[in-house]
C-alpha cells in the first residue's frame, strides 16, 4: 500500500515548520490566503483590485489586460456599487486579487500542490520567480491606477452604449 504524503510537509526539503519553499496555504473553503512567502503579497493585490474598482467609477472607463481587464469590465458594466453606497455588488464579492495571484502561479515553473481538504498547498524550489511575477502584476496596476485621466489605457465607457443584452450577459 502506497502511502499518501502530508500536503503540509515541504515536498522538495520535508520540511514542516521554517520552510523557504512555501509560496502559499489557501483555505479551501473561501480561497482565501493563510499563510506563505505570497501572504502578503497576495492581500496586497487584492487591495489593488478595491482602489481599481474606484478607479473605474471615477473614471467611468475600464482598463487592463486578462483579469484586469475582466474585473474592470464586470465592476462597470454589471455590478459595480449599489446605488447610494459605497458597497460592492455581491457579485463582486469574489477576491480578484487571490485569482489572479493563482493566474500567475499558474505559469511560475516547478510549482507542486497539495490539499489536506481544508486547505491547498502551493511549493516551489523557484520562490524568486513567482514573486517576480507578482510584483511585475502589482506594478503594472499601480501604473494604470496613476495614470492621468484621458490616458488611452482607460477606456472610457457608457452604460447607454450597451446592448441589453451585454449588459446582462
């Protein structure tokens, strides 16, 4: 009987405690963050995303590329605040910042997962490429958060230009 690794034991040094390999722990349940090299850096993009979001309703005008630019384009076009606050939509609700942090993993190389059922587990022998990655991302959207108003890279949009049904799709 072949026996099944510990997905909290470091699969490069067998490690379980101090161990430099560790980029991420997400909680399965709500895929949020816990602990690991990108703890931080992975809030830290998720409240990228929250001064986007006021961006494009400052602007009326979306920005950005892959899930940039799908953020953006769904916090203006249908959900966006609720009328009166300053409430995101529950649709909303989702942690663009954690998704595109997993995006970006994604392509880091030599990455190994594991998941004890409570939480994923996310290794690398390559830690210094995947915070690269993550730190190019958060540059590229501190860039465009201080781009002047009328910048090219902002879009400007109206919800009077949209189809119906683009706007419900």
């Amino acid at each position: 009987m072949t026996e099944i690794p510990d997905p909290s034991v470091c699969p490069i040094c067998n490690d379980a405690e101090d161990c430099d390999h560790l980029l991420l722990v997400l909680e399965r349940a709500s895929n949020e963050p816990v602990e690991g090299m990108l703890f931080e850096e992975a809030w830290y993009i998720e409240n990228l995303f929250h001064e986007l979001f006021f961006q494009v309703y400052e602007r009326q005008a979306i920005c950005g590329e892959g899930l940039v630019y799908e953020a953006t384009r769904l916090f203006f076009r249908n959900y966006g605040l609720i009328a009166g606050t300053n409430i995101p939509h529950a649709e909303l609700d989702r942690y663009f910042g954690f998704e595109c942090i997993m995006e970006l993993l994604d392509i880091a190389p030599n990455l190994t997962r594991g998941s004890d059922g409570d939480n994923t587990y996310i290794w690398s022998d390559m830690q210094g490429v995947a915070l690269d990655l993550v730190r190019k991302q958060a540059e590229e959207m501190l860039r465009l958060i201080g781009l002047p108003k009328g910048s090219p890279e902002w879009v400007p949009q109206s919800l009077n230009d949209m189809d119906t049904t683009e706007r419900l799709g």
